[in-house]
C-alpha cells in the first residue's frame, strides 16, 4: 500500500507528463490519425476554381526552410513549374487549423500542400491512373515525404477519385497569373493611375541600335504578355513594360531579374 503522499507525488507526475505530451508539435491536432470527414464534398464545393493573381502570402514564403533535417529551397516564381509523381491526401485531423501562410485549412476547399511553391499558387493537378483533373490552390506546406510532391485537400482527392486509393500517380502544373496591369488616365498621361496612384516602369536596357529594341520589344511583350515601350533620349531607346503599381513593380523586377535581366531599375514618371 503507498501512503497518500506517495499517491500525490504520483498523481503530480502523472500530470507532467499528460502537459509534456499535449506539448508536441501534433498535439494540437484533435486526432493520431487522419481520417475522411462523415459527408462527401456538396456540388458547390466542388466548382472549379478560377485562377486569378494573388501576391505572395507574407507568411511562408522564406527562401528555405528545413523539416525533418530536410532543407527546401521556395522557388522565386511558378512559371513553368510540372512535376510528374505521386499525390496523397490530408482530411479532418487537420480541418480548421493554420496552414503555412496564415490561412484556415478548409478539408472541402480545393487547395493543396507543396514543399517549393511559392504561396499561394493555382496548379492543375491530373490523376494519371483516370484522366481526372482539378485546380487547386497551394496555401501550405508539405508532404514531407520523398514519394509524394502534393497533399490535397479532402475535396480536391474526392473530385481526382483517389480518396480509397490514398495516393495516385499525378501530372502537377502550375498556372502562373501575371500582375495585372494599372491603366492610365489618359494618352500621354504617365503621371498617375486612375486611381491618383504613382505609375511605375521597368527598364529593361537601352540601345543606340532601334531595330535591335524593336525586336527585343516584341519578344517580350510575347513572352510576358507586358505592355512595352520605347523611349528616345540622347541617342539611346530605352525599353520600357508597364505600368505598374509600386507593389506589382517590386514582383516584376524581382521576376526580371531571376529570369537574367539584372541592369532591370524601376523608373517613376
């Protein structure tokens, strides 16, 4: 027989160790175990997705991270991104809590988890074992699993029809939605937009040789699907995509610059 006060001592470590376990990192999740929700995903939960631009999350967007003693590297932009690999699926167990950028995770939402991407991203994902195919958008990290490139949402694997298999082979696309561009008062106008907001553009170089911009000019407003110009001063054409607002300007450059135009400044007019 223990005395009462052996009873209180291990009463008292009894509850220290319920506290350290509740601690861990899976303790705020309400189960072990993911499992499906009781309900199937209703029609209007199921409605494609429409792409549109979005800026960057302010949260999950850091240039690496590590997970598990794995370091990953966030692309700077989506464009181009399609990856062939497996897909699996997250439910209820993480239903209602953050995800990578600050948002809810909504189970029959069509969004989805990716350890690279930047947030958020629209991506086309292709079960390749039927053909189906959903837009989700990326709003968090994961899976931290070396077979597996996306986590879906509950929704998004019931609409591929991969919920019984849990994992599916998969085509993963990025759909990459330009800033929109700021419209000018009037013809000649390039002191502000509409809205009385300063307009701003990119200049990509400048040469003494105009047919050589003229050409430079159309292939990028082909490959950027930008507004661009040319400007003459003092013998040299500058090159010229815009306008923009501060914000988009700031995505613009840093794109340019990734993409091998490093003398790329922004220019206020």
């Amino acid at each position: 027989m223990l005395s009462n006060n052996k009873w209180w001592v291990l009463l008292a470590l009894g509850s220290v160790v319920l506290t350290a376990c509740s601690a861990k990192p899976e303790g705020r999740y309400q189960m072990r175990n993911d499992q499906a929700p009781l309900r199937t995903p209703t029609a209007a939960e199921l409605t494609p997705l429409e792409p549109r631009y979005e800026p960057l999350s302010r949260q999950g967007n850091m240039d690496s991270y590590s997970v598990f003693g794995q370091t990953y590297h966030v692309l700077p932009s989506a464009q181009g991104y399609s990856e062939v690999g497996r897909a699996s699926w997250y439910g209820e167990k993480f239903h209602g809590h953050l995800t990578s950028n600050g948002e809810y995770y909504d189970m029959y939402g069509l969004s989805a988890a990716h350890r690279y991407l930047p947030l958020p991203t629209y991506v086309k994902v292709t079960n390749l074992n039927n053909g189906r195919e959903a837009i989700v958008r990326v709003n968090d990290r994961g899976p931290f699993h070396p077979e597996r490139i996306i986590d879906l949402s509950y929704a998004a694997a019931y609409k591929l029809d991969m919920l019984h298999s849990g994992t599916a082979p998969v085509r993963v696309e990025a759909i990459f939605m330009p800033p929109p561009l700021v419209a000018s008062q009037a013809d000649g106008d390039t002191s502000s937009s509409s809205t009385g907001t300063e307009v701003v553009y990119i200049q990509l170089t400048a040469l003494s040789d105009p047919t050589r911009l003229t050409e430079l000019k159309a292939n990028l407003a082909e490959k950027y699907a930008l507004n661009a110009t040319s400007r003459e001063r003092n013998g040299l054409h500058r090159l010229l995509l815009g306008p923009f607002n501060e914000s988009q300007a700031s995505e613009w450059l840093q794109r340019l610059r990734n993409d091998g135009f490093n003398q790329a400044f922004r220019v206020n007019q």
